[in-house]
C-alpha cells in the first residue's frame, strides 16, 4: 500500500467510524458495552486512526505543491478569516442550539445567528 493511499484510507475510516458510532450503532454498543466501556472503544479507535493518519502524512514527505498562487490570495484568505471568525464567536450568542439553551416555539432567530444559522 502506497502512503497515500493509506492516509486516504485512515481519513476515510476515522470519518466513517466517528460518524458510524455517533448514531446508527451509539445505543448497540452502550447496551452491551456499557457507557464507559463505549467511551473506550470509542476513544482508542479514534486515537489508532489518528495515528495512522499522522504516520502516513510523515511517510509521505514533502512534495512539490500541485497549483502555484501568486501573493494575493494571502491578503484575500485573512480577509475571509476573519469575516469567518466573527461569525463563528457571534454564533454563540443567543443560539438556540447551544447546550442548556431552550428553544422557544415561534422564536425567530436574531443576530448573526439568522445568518449562519449553524449550531
């Protein structure tokens, strides 16, 4: 196997099983697992795949980039940055899909929440 091929590999895995074990099989393992022995499973496959996924990037090594960019997409990428920082933090304030935040029938979102409208 080509390193390549297995950081996609490890990628694809450690994608696929976070989102496997978060919902279609979260209550199967619990019930037979148990919380704790769920948080294990869970946390030693995610430290193996992150690991694979570490080992292949160094086993590539540095390769030439594919696409060259002149120097002003540095100056427009901070730009975007910080637009997207802004709307990130504001995103907490008054969101109602934060942790202990109710949600009110009928309420209709404000602030930057009404444009991000991510939890």
């Amino acid at each position: 196997m080509t390193p390549q091929a297995g950081l996609f590999l490890s990628c694809i895995a450690f994608v696929g099983l976070h989102l496997l074990w978060s919902h279609p099989m979260r209550s199967w393992m619990v019930s037979h697992l148990g919380e704790r022995g769920f948080q294990l499973v869970y946390s030693l496959q995610s430290l193996l795949f992150f690991g694979l996924m570490i080992y292949f990037y160094h086993a590539i090594g540095r390769e030439p980039p594919n696409w060259q960019f002149g120097a002003w997409v540095w100056p427009v990428g901070t730009v975007l940055m910080w637009l997207a920082s802004i709307l990130f933090v504001g995103s907490f304030i008054s969101n109602p899909a934060l942790p202990g935040a109710r949600l009110e029938r009928g309420r209709i979102p404000g602030g930057v929440f009404t444009i991000t409208r991510h939890p």
